[in-house]
C-alpha cells in the first residue's frame, strides 16, 4: 500500500526508500517540464573508500556524518528524441552500481477513464487523446530498483505538488521499474 511522505522520510525508511525520496525533492527543486533523468546509486560506504575524491566532490567524505547508504549520482542526460525504453535497452552499469533510478513526467487518467479510451490508437494518437482529457493529470515519478530485485517508486502530482503529498509504494510504476531492472540483465 502506498504511503504518503511526510516532510522527511518516514522513521523507518528503507535505504531505497530515502534514495527515491531525495531524488524526488531533487527532481521537484527543478521544476516541473523537465526531461527524464537517470541516476546510478551506488553503496556511500564504498563510494568513500573506493572514490573518496569523488566522495568529497558530493560532500560524503566524513564517515560520522549521517548521510543515507545510498548515494544517487545523476547520470548525462537522456539523448534528444530517443524513446525511452529503447534508450534503457543500452545501457550497462558497472559492479560499482548497486542500483538506478529514473524520474519522468507523464500525463496519467484515473482508472474510472479507462473504459473511455478509444480503441486502436497509435501511440502519437493516444498520447494527444489523453492531453486533451479533461481529468489527466500531470505527475512526476521517480522509480528505483536495485540489483537484488527491491523497488521503490514515488508519485507527485502537479497540482498537488508538495513534499506531504508524494505517494511512495514498491509497485506505483511497475513497467518502469520492469524496463530499469532489465538494464542488470546481463
């Protein structure tokens, strides 16, 4: 079940959970229409002994500072033009990384719409159905996954875009989180 997050994270916050968190008050800090971005997360601890220049690049080099397990490093952006789940298709990470994660926009209807959708659209005709649909709405997602199969997801809507209003759950994206696991797939 999904939850609503508070201020911070949740006491009892998974490390995922936090990730996904701060890559979502990120995400927010940027404003809404921005492209989707990519993250690698990687173990803190082991970013502070095997990179500890990049580790102070990020702020991390005090070990007794309380700072989260996972650090999420944002990736290059997303090549212009190129469809995402053929973008994820390429991409290969190093044993460094224990996991990603990813935020995007997109324009979503309540399931009651469902049942008006019109059938054997094109996916250019769709996404110009669902535009001009008078209850979408416009929300942000930011869905991880790790190597070991855990997810998190995290789901703000435009119109109520605050940080108590973000819904977090394991399975709110599941399609994305299917399409960044297979980016471990060897």
């Amino acid at each position: 079940m999904p939850n609503v997050s508070p201020a911070g994270p949740p006491m009892a916050a998974s490390p995922l959970t936090v990730a996904v968190l701060e890559i979502d008050a990120y995400a927010s800090s940027l404003g809404w229409d921005q492209p989707a971005r990519l993250f690698a997360l990687v173990d803190t601890d082991r970013l502070r002994t095997q990179e500890p220049g990049l580790a102070a690049q990020l702020g991390l080099e005090d070990p007794s500072s309380s700072v989260a397990a996972l650090t999420p490093i944002e990736q290059d952006e997303l090549p212009p033009g190129t469809a995402l789940d053929d973008f994820l298709a390429t991409i290969a990470w190093p044993d460094a990384v224990v996991g990603c994660a990813m935020t995007v926009e997109r324009l979503m209807l309540p399931p009651s719409a469902e049942a008006s959708v019109p059938e054997k659209l094109s996916d250019k005709q769709l996404t110009a159905w669902v535009a001009k649909h008078p209850d979408r709405q416009e929300v942000r997602m930011t869905v991880a996954v790790l190597r070991d199969g855990a997810r998190e997801s995290a789901v703000r809507l435009r119109e109520k875009d605050s940080p108590t209003e973000v819904l977090t759950g394991a399975g709110l994206v599941p399609g994305l989180a299917e399409a960044l696991a297979a980016t471990f797939e060897s």
